[in-house]
C-alpha cells in the first residue's frame, strides 16, 4: 500500500499536487509556519552578527514602576495560599489586591488569614459580578503604576513580574502579555497536546505578533496594564471575552501591545474532552463578537480609531478565524463529492503527512526560542497526533462561528453571571 502511494504521489502534476496543498499551506503553513521561519531567520542573523561582535543579549531590569497584583477568583480557596505565596515579595515595589468574587468555599478567609501574616496584601469580597467587575473592584485599592492580572490558580516565574512590566518602559505601551505555559503537562493525553499548542501560538505565535504591532489579546491569566491607559478606557466592560476587548480598546487610543517571553506562568489547562470544547468555544466567539461587531470602527479609514496595524490585526482573524473555517468545510465537501474512494485516502495521507512535517518545523521553532529545551524536546511524542487535533479544532471553531453569528451565545454563558448579562449590550 505504501509503495502505491508513493507512486502516486510521484505521478501527480506539479500544478495539481499544489492545488491539493492550497488548503494546508492555506491555513497552518502561512499563519504559523512561514511568520516563524521569517522570525527566526532575522533572529539567528542577529544572534550571529552580536556573537561577532562580542556582544550579548544582557537581561536587565532597569524599569520599576510600582504595581498592584490583582488576583481575582471564584472558588480558588484550594490553590490561592500557593499562589499569593509565589507572588508575595517577588518585587520590590509591590501590592496584592486579591478580589474574592462571590466564592463559596472559604477563599476570602484564606486570603484575609494571608493578608495578617503579609504586609501589603489588600483582599475584597463582593457578591459575584464575572472577572471584569472583580478586577474593577480592585482599582480604587490602589495608585500602582502599573496593575498586573493573574489568575487564583496560577503560579509565576522567579523573575515574572520584573520581566512583564519592563516593555512598559516605553510610554507608547499600553498593556503587556505574559507567556502562559502549561503546568499539567503529563496528566493525560489532552494536557500533552494543549502543551505544545500553547508554546506553539503563545510563545511563538504571539512573539511575532507583537513585533509586528498586530498583537490583539493579552492573557487573562497573567498580563500587565497601564494605570493610566486603564483609566483612559473606563477599565474592563463587563461582557465577554475581557481579555481581548480591553486590548482592542487601548489600540483604539494608539497604544501598543507587546509580549514578554520570560514572563512566565504556569497554568492548569482542561483535562477533559469536554471542558476543553467549552473554553475553545468561548474562546472562538470573540472573533465575532468583536471584530466584526463591537469594534469593527478600527478599520473603517473614515474613523479616527483607523490605523493600519489594526487593519492588519482585523484581517488576520477575518481570514484565519472566519473565512478559512468556513473554506474547510466547503473544500472537504469537494474532495467528498468529486473524488473516488480509494484517492481520498491517499489524499489523506497525503495530508496527514504534510501536517506531521509542518508541526515538526514548528516545534524545531519552539525549542529555538524555549528557555526549557530539554522539557519541551518531549513534545515530540504528540506529533504524530496533531493532524486529528487540528481536525478536532476546526469542527469547534465552525461550531462556535455559527452559535455567535446566529445566537450571540457568549451572551448565554454562565462565565459572566446572568444578572451583569442581562444588562449588557449584546454586540
């Protein structure tokens, strides 16, 4: 079966074959593949040129604005001492603001029993109102020049905080992401591949988009703001998706966005089929959500929020986002349709080979940039995987679009409570 496979592969036209690749180099190979070939090669000549020179890559922590930690839960009693623990006394000029958003489970008292023994430490309780009002609460607490955001159950790198606020430096930088990693790794075989797609399109991925200044999102689980770029915004609205909305609204006033690879945190990521589905879903409706409605006057010319990085940003996850899901399906129904049986699987193959060496270049790229090489070597193991994963994504990417454009459903999740949903504006 090989060998025949091998031969029809050979027997194929050039301008065939190339036609047959047009949805893989359409989608992974452009997107991720080519952007971070093009990266590293300008890193690795400017690697090469600093090593002629004598010169190297220097980490210093010349920047120390003073910043307020807020950490704002629902029910996070069982991880928080750890957490509050890893932040407390790693900078110099710094407060915790810890927001218990209508928790059941004893947290404001684990909070308050820490805040006794820690000076600077600050903890509200409030009746539950979703993660943007919580992190609002917070505000008024505090003058810190900088508001640092990370998740209850998270945990930071040594250097962490000195390393996210140093792009902030530049007065032109409204908000830093930092670079959430995978903490449960090995608990099964859905935390292995969610490792490798989070080095993938967060470290290297959002690496490159921020040195394009197209960089859209900053996490909800660790990333830095602005003080003042906050209070030009009015701070997080209360809807879905806060995380990206808030950055579209600071690229409105001209601020950029930038990402910090060394600010590291370490999260737990679903460990089920399931959950893992939900938050994809959630995840996918803010393309609709809010690049096509709440926010599409940033690229409109006729508009003062009109930048051209902003229209780069827009029509990247118009293409990748929206019109290529859709794209998928259509050109599968194609091959279904118009293809005899027995060279749909081997154009299959053909694919699912394709997809295998091109996830091989993309994590040869994520150890490149990686500070933990010999850890993240091991992911070699998911790639004979990814291609089903990949396959996975696309039918809850197509699932979210039409819950959104049809129900706006994100208005429907219980993420924000059904009180604060009722009274917000349904984009």
């Amino acid at each position: 079966m090989l060998t025949d496979w091998m031969y029809w592969l050979y027997s194929i036209p050039q301008i065939e074959l190339l036609l047959l690749l047009a949805p893989v180099m359409l989608f992974d190979s452009a997107r991720y593949v080519l952007a971070a070939l093009a990266m590293w090669i300008v890193d690795v000549v400017d690697d090469a040129v600093c090593w002629i020179r004598g010169q190297s890559h220097e980490l210093r922590y010349d920047y120390c604005p003073s910043v307020c930690v807020v950490v704002a839960g629902l029910n996070e009693a069982d991880g928080l001492e750890r957490g509050l623990s890893n932040i407390w006394g790693s900078y110099p000029r710094l407060e915790i603001v810890v927001v218990d958003d209508g928790s059941t489970d004893g947290m404001s008292e684990i909070a308050n029993s820490f805040a006794r023994r820690h000076a600077g430490v600050k903890v509200i309780t409030k009746k539950r109102g979703g993660k943007s009002s919580a992190m609002n609460a917070a505000l008024p607490l505090t003058q810190a020049e900088v508001i640092v955001i990370v998740d209850a159950d998270s945990g930071l790198s040594r250097d962490a905080i000195w390393e996210i606020v140093q792009p902030l430096s530049d007065p032109a930088v409204g908000a830093v992401s930092g670079n959430v990693m995978v903490r449960n790794t090995s608990r099964n075989l859905a935390t292995f591949i969610q490792t490798f797609e989070y080095l993938r399109s967060i470290l290297v991925g959002r690496l490159f988009s921020s040195r394009m200044g197209i960089l859209g999102i900053v996490s909800g689980a660790f990333g830095a703001f602005r003080r003042s770029a906050l209070d030009s915004v009015g701070a997080w609205d209360v809807g879905p998706g806060e995380d990206e909305d808030i950055v579209l609204r600071l690229r409105k006033l001209g601020y950029r966005i930038k990402f910090s690879p060394r600010a590291e945190c370490y999260t737990d990521v679903p460990e089920s089929w399931k959950v893992l589905t939900k938050q994809r879903r959630r995840w996918e409706w803010a393309v609709v959500t809010f690049e096509t409605r709440k926010h599409i006057d940033m690229v409109n010319p006729r508009y003062a929020n009109f930048r051209f990085s902003n229209l780069l940003l827009f029509l990247e996850r118009w293409i990748f986002n929206l019109v290529l899901p859709i794209f998928f399906w259509v050109y599968l129904l194609w091959l279904l349709l118009t293809v005899e049986m027995q060279f749909l699987i081997q154009i299959t193959a053909m694919y699912y080979c394709v997809y295998v060496f091109l996830e091989s270049i993309q994590l040869l790229l994520v150890l490149y940039y990686s500070e933990h090489k010999w850890r993240d070597a091991k992911l070699v193991a998911a790639l004979p995987l990814l291609p089903f994963y990949q396959f996975y994504q696309r039918c809850v990417t197509t699932r979210a679009l039409i819950e959104e454009i049809l129900w706006r459903q994100s208005f429907k999740d219980g993420f924000v409570p059904a009180h604060v949903r009722s009274v917000t504006t349904k984009w």
